[in-house]
C-alpha cells in the first residue's frame, strides 16, 4: 500500500479517538476493512487503473445507501442493510475513494440544525455548545474535525450549505437531478439534491465531477444540456439583496455580509442591488405551504406507526404535511412558476445571485428551547433554492468581528453550475476548477484573443479558457488586412507553429459562433503542437494568398505587439 494512503486512514481513526465526537458517527466502520479497501486501490493502480480520487476519504450522510452498511436516516426502526450503494457513492467508490461511515443527521434530512437525532445533537466543530448546522450535520463535523477529506450529504432546503457557512467549509449544491438520487431515502423526491462538503473548492468539485451524469434508475436525474454555460464572465457582475431583504440577519452576520459585499470590487466583481423579496416568498412554501406534502409521501406512513426512535419534531412536521388538500399543492406549484420567471428576470443580467447563507449560528441550548422558530430562520436564503431550479455553491465570506466563520452563497439559474463555482473561485481567491467535461475545444488565434475586439464573442457564449497552445509546424498565419484587423490560417507543410489560446464551448455555443463568422472565415479541424486535433480557425486559401504572410511573427499577438 501507498505509504501516504495508509498514513492518512491511520491519521483519520486517529483523530476519530482524539476529538471524541460520537455523534457524528451512526455507523463507523472497521479501520482494518477501510485499510484492506486501501490495498485493493492500490493495486489498481499499480495495473493501470486511472482513479483520480484514489486514498480520498469520505464520510456519507446516513439517508444514502452504501453497501453493506446499516442506513438509518437517523431513526433505528427504519434500518435496512443494502446490498448496492447509492450511484453517487458507486461513483465515487469506483474512483478510488474510501468510506469511513455513516454520519448523524436531523432525521429524515428534515431540519437544518442537527439537533433532530436519536443519535444526539452534533456539536460544531470549533465550539460544542452551538449546533453544527443540519441536515447534513454529521458529514460536515466529520470534515471539518479533520477526519474525513470530503463529506457527503444531501440539500432540500439548505441541508448541504447551513453547515458549511457554519464550519467555513465549502458547499457545493447542484442543480436538480444533476447527480443521480437512485439509493437516498427521499424527503421531497422533487427537491432533493446530493452535495458535497469540502475544506476547499477543488476537492468538493473534484468529487461533484464523478457523481454527476443521468441514470436510467432516476427518472428525475438530467444531463448538462447541449447550451450549458462552462464560465463566468471575465468581469463578474453579481446581483445582492436590498438592505431591507436582510432583515432577519443577526448583526453579526449583517456586518459580516457587509465587509464580504465591500471587498467585492477588489477581486473583480461589480454588484448591483435586486429586491429578492418573491424569492423570499416562495421560500416559505416548502414548509408552510402545500409543498410540505411530499414529505408525507416520503417517510408519513412509516411515522405514522409511532416508532419508538422518531424525533418530536420530526414527527409533527411531517404528520401535518398529510393535511393540505390536492388544490392546494396545485396553486403551490403554480406559484413556483410565477417565482422561477421572476428569477429568471432577476438574474438575466448578472452572472449571479451573493446571498448569506444563513442568518445566524445557534447554540444547541437556544434550539431545544425553539426548535421550529430557529429552524425557519436558518432556511430565509436557501428554502427557496430548489424550488426554483437553482444550483448553488456556499463558500467563506469575511469572518465576523469575533472571527467566527460566516458563509454566503453564489446562487444561479439551473445548469449553471459551472458559473458558481467561478464565482466561488473568484471570491475566495483561487483558480477556478472545472466542473464540467462536456463541450467541444476551440483555438483562437486572431482577433478572438484575449485583449482583441471581438474576444467578448466566446466569452458571451460561456467558452472557457484552457490555455495558450501552439499548433504544429504545418501552418502558415496571414493578414487578411480586415476591419477589424483579424489573421488567417492556412495548413502547409513547411509552415511554422502557431501560437494560440484553447477554449472549451458548448456545442449550442459553438453553432450559434460558427453561424455568425463573417466570410471568408470558417471553421475545421487544427493540428496542435502535442498531436492532438481541434477546432479551429482558418479561412479560404484564395484570401490568403491576397493577404500578407506574417508566419515569422509566430503569432498574431506578437504581430501586433510589433
């Protein structure tokens, strides 16, 4: 076994001891099956096998299904063994990640504070006495004690990004059947999403990549669709809330949201203010409106029977969730559609939405003592996010005046995930990882460059940027002398290499680009240096035999520069 892989599952169970931290454990398995788990990775790879989260350790919220492992949904008499993990942990399974077990949640995903478990309250990491943020509680303690490298959970109603804005941890929630919920016990079937929590954008997206993708075992489960955006704008504009939208923020978080909104300029943002109050509104309607039903239709009967192990107030949400009548959910539902063109409208003109992610971070004390006020309050900025078809992705904001953690959230249409997570990147500072494969790879070489006039035509598309490459000898670069002033390539033995810049495009996008390339521009296959073929720009060899050769230049950049 690798040295390092070993170290770090010994370092984990390690730390397990150290922290003394049984509540966020409702099945931890044996370190001994986890180390043999190890070897078996290891010599995959040692056989050629790619596993790109190979030795990454995992801890998975107890409402998904691993193998052989008890799931619980955090109420005993619900137990079942099953056979098949859930395709999300499959997927990550089959690419060399390793589970460490079960971890606590508010029973049956349904609350956002983590005090709602037979199992006991799961206490935050850096101070025991304030609650760790539900449902996905267990996963994100788990992550942030420094035992597991990622956590997995789930996200109805902000289960996946309270916690996260609580620990300093990212959060990365998705858009709707993005990832696959084959084998996770449901809480609202149409609105619940896999997450995963991470101390940093890169592994948390790392590990989204291999669960996404549709499975004929999910009927809700969606592919990226053939328009999907791949970036952000190279100058964000981000919308956030009216003063008066922030309301319900403790002024510890409203100050902390203040100073995370006034370093926005510095990274390169520009905002503008946007009344969200409608999004507010069709928060309220996943628990106080008909919606709540689908909670009923998920786990109603089996509470029904009164099991010993059910949470109170677990209990009494979901018993009044069989009352609303069928018109009532229909006039819900017709509301949602309102809301989503509301935001669609709202968002048109941004590259997204800055919220906080939560309003406050209770004690465990204050929500014994409140359990459904508190719990409301967490959800103002996350309730309503799949209710509308939005994907979100929770990262660290400034810290509040006493340094704790504070979390915001970029929110954005449906499939523009890969837009969050720029904007997440941006925020925090870091390189923006890639999310999503999918897409068709384009070379500029001319005046689609970077700094030229008409760049701005890929990046409206949502191309993103790859690289600066070169093409292979076999290439001849000319002045097409233009307006605006543009090159042309031409293929030609005995040519020089190219230089360019790679750009990944959906393949709507790059129909819509071809579509409007001016003649005697076009479009076809390129040659680049490493061997590999793309798409690229190139034009008629009539046109350039009229321009001027400026393949000594070895690129239009440089041409121009001289």
């Amino acid at each position: 076994m690798r040295p390092e892989v070993r170290e770090r599952v010994l370092q984990a169970y390690k730390r397990i001891a150290e922290v003394d931290r049984p509540e966020v454990w409702i099945t931890l398995r044996d370190e001994n099956d986890v180390l043999a788990e190890a070897v078996s990775i290891d010599e995959a790879i040692s056989a050629g096998s790619d596993l790109p989260l190979a030795g990454v350790l995992v801890a998975v919220k107890d409402n998904i299904d691993v193998a052989g492992l008890p799931t619980t949904a955090a109420c005993p008499e619900f137990a079942y063994t099953p056979t098949v993990s859930a395709v999300a942990i499959e997927r990550l399974t089959s690419q060399g990640a390793l589970v460490l077990g079960k971890t606590n949640l508010d029973q049956f995903a349904t609350g956002l504070v983590g005090t709602r478990s037979p199992y006991g309250a799961v206490r935050c990491a850096w101070d025991p006495t304030l609650v760790s943020g539900g449902s996905s509680s267990g996963s994100a303690a788990a992550v942030a004690l420094g035992i597991a490298d990622i956590g997995i959970g789930t996200d109805t109603a902000g289960s996946g990004r309270v916690p996260a804005a609580f620990h300093g941890l990212v959060g990365i929630k998705t858009t709707l059947g993005i990832v696959p919920n084959t084998g996770v016990v449901p809480a609202c079937a149409d609105y619940d999403c896999v997450t995963v929590l991470a101390h940093d954008l890169d592994s948390a997206t790392a590990a989204m990549k291999v669960m996404t993708g549709p499975t004929v075992t999910d009927p809700r489960s969606r592919a990226w669709p053939a328009d999907v955006r791949l970036a952000a704008a190279p100058q964000p504009r981000v919308a956030i809330p009216r003063s008066e939208d922030l309301a319900s923020l403790s002024p510890a978080y409203r100050r902390a949201f203040e100073d995370t909104v006034a370093g926005l300029a510095g990274k390169g943002f520009t905002h503008v203010e946007v009344d969200i109050s409608a999004l507010l509104d069709a928060a309220k309607l996943l628990y106080d409106g008909a919606i709540v039903a689908q909670r009923y239709s998920a786990v109603g009967k089996f509470l029904d029977t009164a099991p010993a192990g059910a949470d109170p107030t677990v209990a009494a949400i979901v018993g009044s969730a069989a009352g609303p009548s069928a018109h009532r959910y229909v006039d819900d539902l017709d509301a949602l559609g309102k809301a989503k063109t509301t935001a669609r409208a709202l968002l048109s003109d941004v590259d997204g939405l800055l919220l906080p992610t939560t309003t406050e971070h209770p004690s465990i004390a204050a929500v014994q003592s409140d359990p459904i006020g508190i719990n409301r309050r967490l959800g103002t900025f996350t309730n309503f996010c799949n209710l509308l078809d939005m994907a979100a992705v929770a990262v660290p904001g400034a810290p509040t005046a006493d340094s704790a953690p504070f979390g915001v959230m970029f929110v954005v249409p449906a499939f523009e995930d890969q837009v969050a997570i720029d904007l997440a990147a941006r925020l925090a500072g870091t390189p923006a990882p890639s999310l999503i494969d999918d897409g068709i790879e384009v070379l500029a070489v001319g005046a689609h460059l970077r700094g030229f006039p008409v760049h701005h035509q890929l990046t409206d598309r949502g191309a993103r940027f790859c690289g600066e490459v070169t093409t292979s000898s076999d290439y001849r670069l000319v002045d097409l002398h233009a307006t605006p002033p543009k090159p042309g390539l031409v293929r030609q033995t005995g040519g020089a290499p190219i230089a360019g810049e790679l750009y990944r495009m959906s393949a709507a996008a790059l129909g819509t680009f071809l579509a409007a390339l001016p003649a005697p521009m076009g479009l076809g296959p390129v040659e680049l240096s490493d061997g590999r073929w793309v798409t690229g720009f190139c034009c008629a060899h009539d046109a350039a035999e009229q321009g001027t050769d400026i393949t000594e230049y070895g690129g239009w950049r440089a041409y121009r520069s001289a």
